[in-house]
C-alpha cells in the first residue's frame, strides 16, 4: 500500500506538460517541462531555440482562465501560474523595448524587436502621421520583398499587404512610391535598422498601454516607456514623467498611485482605477519592473517593493533580472560570429499579416465622413475641458513627440493618430489597442460602438450629410466585420 502511494507521488512529480509558445514571426515552438519547472527555464529553452544572447529584452506572457494577462515570472513555477488546464499557450514578446534599438549589438536581436514593433504597428499601439506610415510601411516592404521589380510587381502591388488595421488607397500608393525610389539597393537588415531608427522616434514607442479612468471617470490608457511613464487621453499624451522623477508606485485594490516629486514643483500623487483588482495588480507589476530596469544602475540595487504601507496588507513584488545599464555591458562583450537568420519572408502571418496577400480594407463610406467630422470636433472640445487633461510640466525626451491637435482643415500629411477611447479592454484578454488616425471619424465610432476599430486615414472629409442611426450601426457593423480576430490565447498578447 505504501509502496502503491510513493509511486503514484513519485509519477505525480515526474509529471511533463506540453507547452506551445508562439513566437514573434507567429511560427510555434513546442516543449514539455516538468511539474515544478520554473519560468526561467523555459525562457532559456526559448533563446536556445532562437539562438538569442540578448534576451533581457523579452519575455513570455500568457492569459489567465478570467483572461487577465501576464508576464510569466522567471523564479516560480510555470504550471502554478498558469492555473490553467494543460497544454500551454504562451507568447514570446519584447517586455523591455531597448531606449535605442540601433545599439542592439546582434542582428537577430535587432530582427526580433523588429517583429515586434511591426506588430505594434498593425495592431495600432505604435501611432504615427501618415507621412511616418508611409516610411514605415516601405521599410517592411523593402525587408521582406526587397527592391522594387516591374515584372513582379504590378500597379497596386502594396494594396495586396496589411501593414495597418486600415489605411486608403492614397496612402498605399505613397508607400508603393517609397519603396520604388528611396529604398532601392537596402538589404533586408539595413531596412529593419532603418525602420528601428525611425520607430524609436515616435511617440509611443514602446507602449503597452493599460486602460483605466482617471478621477473624472475619462478613458485613459497608461502606459511604461523606455523614457518614462506616460498617460493618453483621447488623442493627448496628457502626462509624461521621467523615471528619475517617479518616487513610488502603489495599489489597493482597483486603484492605482503613481508619486511624482519634480525640481520646480510640489510633490504630486496621480490616482487612476483599474477594470479590475487583477488588472490594478498587472499595471503595478509592470511598473515596478520597468522603473527598475530602465532607472537603475545595477541589479544588487533592485528591492522588494510592497504594493500598499505598513498598516494595510498588500502584495510583495521583487524584480529579478538584470538592468538595462547591465544588459548594454554584457552584450558589447559577445564575441561570436553573427548567428544565421531565417527571416518570415513570404509565409502568411495569422495576427500580423502585413507579407499576407489579402484585399485591402475599406475606408469609412465618403458619404459620412463630413458629419463625423463636426461630432468629433465638438467632442474634441469637451475633452480639452477635462479636469485631468493638463498635463504635469516634465521635459519630454524629445519635444518634437508631443502630438497637437489640429484643425479638420489642416492638411491630412501632417494629421496624428489617436488613441480610441473605451476601446481597449482586458476583459477581452488579447485584443489589442485600436488606432485611428487623428482624422477623426474613428474616434466618434468608437464612443458610439464599442471595440470599433480605428485606422490611419488620410482622406479628407466631403458631402455634408448627419448620418441616422441606422446608418451608424451598420458603419459600426463593417468596422467590426473588418477587425482581424483575436479570440484566444494563441492571438495576438
């Protein structure tokens, strides 16, 4: 009987799970591990597989049975945290976007962050003026289809690539004149590095935005950057905060405190409330781990951080991996020769199909587009009302980021993306945060239909006309037929 109970305890142990991790260029690397296999583990069987030094960049993240998302941690078990039935589903994502990915000192890792903004791109967290679109956009086409051949490549040839939710045939001829004459000769990694340099530019570069409510009750998206940490609001960056001037990070329950103290000005305490208590905990985590990998100096400096004070109970959370100073040291002394690079090329990509071939989705009918226009602008004005859109005074990292909001009138090349209210929730685990355009129609959308997806638009307004209601629930019906799916864990994350 005794000898029937270890043995069962025994293969109770020895007890291997099935794990499907999808990497960044959506192939799947599958593995078992053991029971008490911990996080670090198979993160290491991942950049073995991937042939990756640089890999305190990225990280594994998953969504839980109430479809909260989260970054596996490395020095706990894996099946504990996944409190979920086996087999696994993970994503391999960057966690720590590099301040300057041009530094990067291997070109896999280059090519892998790579991927990673190119997601960012089509799944509208990276926003950017048409002008930046069209750039970015030729570069991944460079990257992948390299030059420009007229026996290849008929009239209307970008039309058969996805590089945004949506964009117009205005915009994809731009980005077909780009890459005919600009970049003729660029190999595929000149291109990515091209592409980098000009990512990093942009103002949310490196944002995994958080929805939450101000103490208004407005939509707002908070997020942590390489520079800092930022809010977005409507289609403001309201607040920017440099890690150096951010003292303490804090939560209970669904609240969320960030403490500021700056040179010039009183110390200040932002309150934002999160969907849920689970949500609030994420974002903090995800705070304590950025602030410690972009504002240290050494990792002997990192401690254990309490979510609330000595008199409430709260969560204890330790950042465990090296710093951003660290990671840059340790990787000027590789010393091998550059690992060979099998890039996607032309196969079809599930949650980032730019190199799939596929129609071109439709623009907002032209019809309509004039009174969306007219709503937008009074709500624009509302939201500049706001108590909590004045932002805190910090200098940006590059004043030239700071998006402004413009006239309809004014000439839709120099036109900037926003950021929809109401639209990105965690309650649907892995949809990711719709963009539009500054151009405006999408952002009245998505306050009317929930989850509508917003694009980069560069055509202007015409024919007057006040849409019914009928009008606009079909206009939202087209808008969330042309949404690409992301329903489960093997989705976008």
């Amino acid at each position: 009987m005794l000898s029937r109970l270890m043995s069962g305890s025994s293969r109770n142990l020895e007890r291997e799970y099935s794990c499907t991790v999808r990497l960044l260029d959506d192939s799947e690397y599958t593995c078992t591990i053991q029971r008490d296999a911990k996080g670090q583990y198979l993160f290491d069987l991942l950049c073995h597989h991937l042939n990756l030094l640089e890999k305190d960049y990225f990280g594994i993240r998953f969504v839980d049975p109430d479809k909260q998302r989260h970054w596996l941690e490395f020095t706990k078990s894996v099946v504990k945290q996944l409190r979920s039935q086996p087999p696994f589903t993970m994503c391999f994502r960057v966690k720590f976007y590099p301040a300057d990915p041009a530094a990067l000192r291997e070109e896999i890792t280059r090519y892998l962050v790579f991927l990673q903004i190119k997601r960012d791109l089509y799944h509208g967290r990276l926003l950017c003026k048409t002008s930046d679109a069209a750039l970015l956009a030729a570069y991944i086409l460079q990257a992948e289809i390299g030059d420009y051949d007229p026996g290849k490549h008929p009239e209307g040839y970008s039309s058969k690539f996805q590089f945004f939710p949506k964009h117009s045939e205005k915009l994809e001829r731009k980005i077909a004149e780009i890459h005919k004459t600009e970049l003729s000769g660029q190999t595929p990694a000149t291109s990515e590095l091209n592409f980098l340099r000009k990512a990093q530019t942009l103002e949310t570069y490196g944002v995994d935005p958080h929805p939450c409510k101000d103490v208004s009750g407005n939509a707002a998206f908070l997020a942590f950057t390489p520079f800092g940490f930022v809010v977005l609001q409507g289609n403001k960056r309201v607040h920017f905060i440099k890690w150096n001037e951010v003292t303490k990070l804090k939560f209970e329950g669904k609240t969320f405190y960030l403490y500021v103290s700056q040179k010039e000005e009183k110390k200040i305490v932002l309150t934002y409330f999160a969907p849920t208590p689970e949500a609030c905990k994420h974002l903090w985590k995800c705070g304590i781990e950025n602030q410690a990998f972009y504002k240290l100096e050494k990792s002997s400096q990192v401690r254990t951080v309490s979510s609330s004070n000595l008199f409430f109970k709260g969560s204890r959370f330790r950042y465990s991996g090296r710093v951003a100073k660290e990671v840059m040291e340790s990787s000027a002394k590789i010393k091998r020769e550059p690992p060979e690079i099998h890039r996607a090329g032309m196969v079809p990509s599930r949650s980032c199909p730019s190199i799939t071939h596929g129609p071109r989705l439709s623009s907002v009918p032209r019809t309509r587009r004039r009174a969306v226009h007219i709503s937008i602008m009074e709500g624009l004005e509302s939201l500049r009302d706001s108590a909590h859109s004045t932002p805190v005074r910090s200098t940006s990292h590059s004043d030239t980021f700071l998006p402004h909001v413009r006239s309809g009138r004014a000439d839709s090349s120099e036109r900037v993306a926003v950021i929809a209210d109401e639209a990105y929730s965690p309650a649907d685990s892995v949809l990711p945060t719709p963009v539009a355009e500054h151009s405006l129609e999408l952002m009245l959308l998505s306050r009317q239909i929930n989850g509508a997806p917003c694009s980069i638009e560069e055509e202007k307004e015409s024919e007057a006309s006040t849409p019914t209601t009928a009008e606009v629930e079909a206009l939202g019906g087209e808008l969330k037929a042309l949404c690409p799916g992301h329903n489960g864990p093997e989705a976008e994350q």
